[in-house]
C-alpha cells in the first residue's frame, strides 16, 4: 500500500494560501455529483488539505478524518477516480524551510540597500525580509525581488502581488 496520495490535475485549481478555487468543471463532474454528501464535503476539505500540503497526503483514513475533524468515518475507495497514489517521500520540515531561506550575505545586502528600515513607513524596528513576488507565484529569492518591511507593513502586504517596475 502506498503511503501517500495527491489529487490529479491539481495543478488546475488556483489557490493561495487563504482559499483554493474549485473549477466549475469538479462541481458539474458527474462522479462528483453521484457521491454522497458527505463524501463531498470531505473531497473539498481534502482539496483544501492537499492545497496546504503541497498536494501530497497521507494514506491513512483515520488520520485523514482527525486532520480534517470529519465526524462520518471516510472511505478513500470512492474517491479512487480523483486521486493518484504516490509513493515518494514526504519533505522534511528543513527541505521546505531551505527553500524559502534567504541567505545572511543577501539579507544583509537588502537590509543596507534599504538603509536599515521599511521601504513603506521608514520604521527601524521589528524588520522583516519580504518578497516582492511571493514565492507561491513564482517569485525567486535574490536581492531584486527582496524588501525590507516592518512586521506591520508585511503583514498589510500579505500575498498582494506588488507589479514589478
């Protein structure tokens, strides 16, 4: 048995760290309409579970239902035509921390370019290195697409796509 499973053409769904869009396309499917309500209900909030974990979940209905606090008891089986099985293995915590670190000598060279305060409202305290493209749209971790931002101005900013000049 394999230990875990992601959707197929997930890639089809935009989401963002807040939502994930479903296609009209899932809703007017006929498989999806021939399943239960309740099996619905968990296919969606599987979507929504697979969106935050990079569409690779764990093969286990019991540990399924308690991470998406389902109260019916689950069977994978009839959402066979929606999945694929893989098995890989799942990425550690530092695999997907080092993707989005940013190097001291980098971090350093924005926070001088910035002269050591937010780009937005010139604050000095509690700074933060933002990417002006996020990295979930494509965005890349080199000094041209870095800013520094006070904790306040970041989080305003969050996941707003800031147009390149």
């Amino acid at each position: 048995m394999e230990q875990f499973f992601g959707f197929r053409n997930f890639r089809q769904f935009e989401r963002t760290r807040r939502e994930i869009r479903l296609p009209y396309d899932l809703l007017n499917d006929v498989r999806f309409r021939q399943l239960p309500d309740a099996s619905k209900g968990h296919l969606i909030c599987l979507l929504l579970l697979a969106a935050r974990m990079d569409n690779l979940l764990p093969n286990s209905p019991i540990k399924l239902e308690g991470m998406i606090g389902a109260t019916e008891s689950m069977e994978l089986s009839a959402f066979a035509e929606f999945l694929e099985f893989a098995q890989v293995e799942r990425p550690g915590y530092e695999d997907r921390v080092a993707s989005r670190r940013i190097a001291d000598s980098v971090r350093a060279a924005v926070l001088v370019r910035d002269g050591g305060r937010c780009r937005n409202c010139r604050r000095a305290i509690n700074l933060e290195m933002d990417h002006i493209v996020p990295v979930s749209k494509g965005g890349k971790t080199e000094e041209s697409n870095l800013q520094t931002l006070c904790r306040r101005c970041n989080r305003r900013k969050w996941k707003k796509l800031v147009p390149r000049i």
